[in-house]
C-alpha cells in the first residue's frame, strides 16, 4: 500500500482532545501518515471545540469511506450503539488500535460509570473481531 495508489488512511476514537494520551498518539499518526502521502482524517464521536479544525464528526465519514482505504478504530472503552452500527457497516479495511480497558472490578464502589463502560467494552471486543480485519495492541 502506497500514498501513490489514492489510499487514504483515516482514524476515530470517540473523543480525540489535546492532551490525552490517546489523542496523541491519534495526531502522531496523523502527522506521520501525511508527511508519508497519505490522505488521513480524524472522526470523533464528540469531537471537541477546542480540536474542531482537526476531527470530523464520524457522520461526515460517508464522503470519505472506500472499499480502498483504510480506517484505525482506536479502542480505550467501548463504542456507543450507533457507533458500533456504523463501524460495522464501513467498506474500508478496518484496524483495531486497542489501548487497554481497566478490568471493570477494579471500578467497584468507585465509579459506577466507568465500571458499566469498562464492562461493555470488554464484552463489546469478541463482535469487533467479527469484522475488524487486523488488531494492534497499543
């Protein structure tokens, strides 16, 4: 694959924001993927003020999406309903870049919310497999 055959190499994860550790490593790839040729963007669920001139909302992917390209499904705590629907349906090759999820016990008595997010995306793991076509572990 080469930036001279018009693949482009786009990327999501829910919220992309300045300082995360995640985010970073978002804008390191996006950085290295351009500087290589490539057509990459960045989609977010919720795509923050302060990083607007920088990721899409994932609903504007559809003019982006390709049997051709490839799309880094960055991984951290579970997807929503409807994302996980529309990551399902993308004709692009699909890369699960998998960041960790905290075992969801070690949220009990500590933050309900986390522990249900933790638990939901561990469980969320087995479908992705179903139709990622390769896994990073990060």
């Amino acid at each position: 694959m080469s930036a001279e055959s018009g693949v482009s190499i786009h990327q999501f994860h829910p919220v992309v924001t300045y300082g995360d550790a995640i985010s970073n490593q978002i804008i390191s790839l996006q950085r290295i993927l351009r500087n290589r040729g490539f057509r990459s963007e960045i989609f977010s669920e919720f795509p923050q003020p302060s990083f607007e001139a920088q990721a899409h909302h994932f609903h504007q992917y559809r003019k982006y999406e390709s049997s051709a390209n490839v799309i880094f499904l960055h991984y951290s705590m579970g997807y929503s309903p409807e994302v996980f629907r529309w990551a399902r349906q993308l004709p692009d090759h699909k890369v699960l870049i998998y960041h960790n999820i905290t075992p969801d016990e070690y949220f009990i008595g500590v933050n309900e919310s986390y522990r249900e997010a933790a638990w939901l995306g561990r469980q969320q793991l087995r479908r992705l497999a179903e139709f990622v076509d390769h896994g990073w572990g990060d």
